[in-house]
C-alpha cells in the first residue's frame, strides 16, 4: 500500500512537471530554433526538468562520481548501461549536457515525445537497417564538441543485468575516432523496475563516469565493443557491492 501511494503521487507529480516545462520549452523552441543549432537552451531548460524529477522525495538518494574524468575539449560518445526510465533523469544531473539517441517509439507519447524533438536529441528505429545512417547525424555536433548519449543495449533491461551491446556507438567511434566514455548505472532498476508503474519509496541511485576508451588502440569494432561491455560489467558489479 505505501508503495502504490507513493507512486500515485510521483506520477502526479510528474505529469505537472511535463506540462510545465512542455509548455516552457515550447515557448523557447519558437524563440530560439533560428539561431540555437544544437537546441543548447532547451535541452539545458529539461535538465531542470530531470533535476526535479529524481527529488520527489528526501528519501530517494543520489550518489555521482567520476565527473572530473570528462574532458569536454574533446568529441566523446557517452554509453551506459541501461536499466530503467529513471536512467535518463539520473543522467542528467551531471554537469554536462549531451544529445541522447532514443527510440523513435518515444515520440508517440504525448508531452513527453514531443518534448524529445523540441530539445533536439536524436531518435532511431532500431529494428530498421537505416538506424546506423541515421547515426551519421551525431558526426557533426560531436565534431563541434556537443557529447552523445546512447543505450548500446538499445532497450531496458527488465532483470537489471547488462545485455548484449549494438555496435552503433563503437561503429561511430571507430571510424571517426572519437572517444568512448562508459557510464554506469546502478539503483534505477529497483526505483522503477523495466515494465513497472510502481517506484520504490527509499530508491538509492548510484552513477560512475569511467576512464575514456580511445578506439584506435582496437584492431577492430567488435574488439572495441567487447572491452566497453566488459568494463561497465565489472564497473557495474562493484558499484552493486559499493
């Protein structure tokens, strides 16, 4: 019972803040798509949005660490795991702000889909044998120093545990050399379980930024995949036991 009171009031809670910051974001989209490329302003407008999000409770606690191994004079694509809805508003709390590869089914909720387009972030169909074009798309703003986001197991784990890895990001990264940060995830799966409505009142979210991985020290992608996924996995183990 005290489980589903609770997620009664944080999906409220939510859905006022959808409208409000949709409405916000909007508003600053008509204003600002002339000259903002990369959507910066309203991307940094939904970060609020994600701060607020992940403190609908003084019981739910964050714990971030590894941010100083960022370095943003670099292109770098980001890659985590993937545990949870709540993975993306826990991202957003570090410091930096990046444009996320999502599922293009993503754009069919109402408020929150739209809200993806207006703040500029990528969306992909995964199933279709277009989606690694469509990633081409992240080469520019990587070039000009705007950080990538993606999920490379391409969907929520429903156990909690690491999946198979997709090669967009290690194709992108291996043939433009950009670097490949690991991020990993740890908490977001019992907060809010892959399929659930029903958020754990005393949620405990852990994230750790890892070292760079520069792929031109791989002979090849795959190579380059299997090292990331081993890394977050062994990452993810001691975060779990931290």
């Amino acid at each position: 019972m005290v489980r589903f009171l609770f997620s009664t009031y944080v999906w409220l809670y939510y859905s006022v803040l959808f409208l409000l910051f949709f409405i916000i974001i909007a508003v600053l989209f008509i204003f600002t798509f002339p000259f903002d490329r990369y959507n910066k302003i309203t991307n940094r407008v939904l970060a609020k949005m994600a701060w607020m999000m992940m403190r609908p409770s003084p019981t739910w606690k964050i714990h971030i660490e590894g941010e100083e191994k960022y370095d943003p004079s670099k292109p770098t694509i980001f890659i985590a795991n993937h545990q949870s809805f709540m993975d993306i508003p826990l991202a957003f709390q570090l410091k930096w702000r990046m444009k996320w590869v999502v599922k293009h089914s993503m754009t069919y909720i109402p408020v929150m889909g739209w809200m993806v387009r207006l703040t500029g972030h990528l969306t992909i169909n995964r199933s279709s044998k277009s989606a690694l074009k469509k990633l081409s798309k992240l080469v520019k703003p990587l070039k000009d120093l705007v950080p990538v986001m993606i999920f490379p197991e391409g969907t929520r784990s429903l156990d909690g545990k690491i999946k198979t890895f997709k090669n967009g990001a290690f194709l992108l990264a291996k043939e433009h050399g950009f670097l490949l940060q690991p991020i990993v995830i740890d908490g977001a799966h019992s907060a809010l379980a892959s399929g659930s409505k029903l958020f754990n009142p005393k949620a405990k979210f852990k994230l750790r930024v890892l070292d760079s991985i520069d792929p031109n020290a791989f002979e090849s992608m795959t190579a380059l995949r299997d090292h990331a996924r081993e890394v977050i996995i062994t990452a993810h183990e001691e975060l779990t036991n931290s």
